[in-house]
C-alpha cells in the first residue's frame, strides 16, 4: 500500500477508506425466479422524489478486528433542504472514526469537490498529530474496499420495495449494522481491492 502502509505503521495507526452511496425509493435492477414468460412486477409506493445518502468508512490495523462506521442522510426533497453530506459531516465523521478508534487515522478518500474545501484543509492542518489524508485516483473505485460494502447493501436492496424513506433508512441500517458484525465481510472487500495489511 505504498505511503499509506509506511505511514500507518510510523502511527500505529488505522487505515481508513470512505466513500459514498445513495438509494432512492426505485430499487436496484435484479434477477429472481418467476414462471417462463411472467416477468416479476415490483411495485413501489409513492414518488421516487427524495433519497438516502450513507457515508461509510472501513478501517483497518494489523492485528486488529476490521471496523465499518457510517452515517446516514435522509433527503426528502424539501426545498431548501441539504440533498447530501456538507463538509461539516464529512468533519464529524473523521472524528468519530477517531475517537471510536482510540488511535491515529490515515484517511483515504476520492476527489469529490466537497472533500477539497477549504474547510476541511484547514481542519486537517489542526488535527495532523493524528490524521494524515490521502487522495485516491481519480476514477479509481476499484481500490476502495468500501465500494465492496455498498455492493453487499445494494445486493441485499434488489427488488425490495420500500414503503417511503424512512422504511429504507431503516433497512439499510440494519444491513449496516449486519455487516459491522462481520469483519470476514469487511476484510473480503479488502482482499478484493488487491491491497495487503501486513505489519511493519
């Protein structure tokens, strides 16, 4: 993992990748059994305005239970209304991630324009003695484990018809939390990125 390994190690710190998903009331495309010839109809409640954004983090130390930490946001097309994360939750969540982790945090993240406001630049200048950030490529999902995560939420979201967003806000809590329990899950999405913890 190049500098982020060497740095983590000189820290003792944890690894940790986020990124973002988003869900709306249309369900994910999927494939079910069904007589030949009778294609399923999924029927969905109400109007697909508004969405459930989720920010999530995996993180990772040598010799350490893997760990998912996220935090949802529920938009319900108000006007006036956040449609998704400010740089503000995207502050708080690095420092729940510290504090729940009890250690340094190298974060590493992707180039979307709210993670490159002043703001945030500033707070990682304050808070360097513990956090060290990293930009992934541009286009680059395929190194971040949390993409596998959303992949086994929206797997679990196929053909599921919410009844509104508060029904969906809590389903995928639970699938969230589900996981959170599952740290073979959470080091599966790691393995998938080809990326290696090792220590030292």
């Amino acid at each position: 993992m190049g500098d982020r390994k060497a740095t983590a190690a000189a820290q003792d710190a944890y690894i940790c990748f986020e990124d973002e998903t988003g869900q709306g009331l249309r369900p994910p495309k999927g494939h079910t059994w069904a007589p030949q010839g009778r294609t399923p109809v999924v029927r969905v409640r109400g109007s697909n305005r508004g969405r459930v954004s989720v920010a999530g983090v995996v993180c990772f130390r040598s010799g350490e239970r893997s760990r998912l930490i996220y935090r949802l946001h529920v938009y319900r097309g108000r006007k006036g209304e956040a449609k998704s994360f400010g740089w503000q939750d995207y502050r708080d969540l690095i420092v729940v991630a510290h504090n729940q982790l009890k250690a340094p945090v190298v974060w590493v993240w992707d180039n979307l324009n709210v993670h490159l406001v002043d703001e945030l630049a500033l707070f990682f200048v304050e808070n360097e003695e513990w956090l060290t950030v990293f930009q992934l490529p541009s286009y680059a999902p395929e190194l971040n484990p949390q993409e596998g995560i959303w992949s086994l939420v929206k797997r679990g979201l196929t053909d599921f018809a919410a009844a509104n967003l508060d029904h969906l806000s809590r389903v995928m809590k639970r699938k969230l939390k589900k996981i959170q329990y599952r740290s073979d899950l959470i080091d599966g999405c790691l393995t998938e990125t080809g990326l290696i913890m090792s220590a030292g």
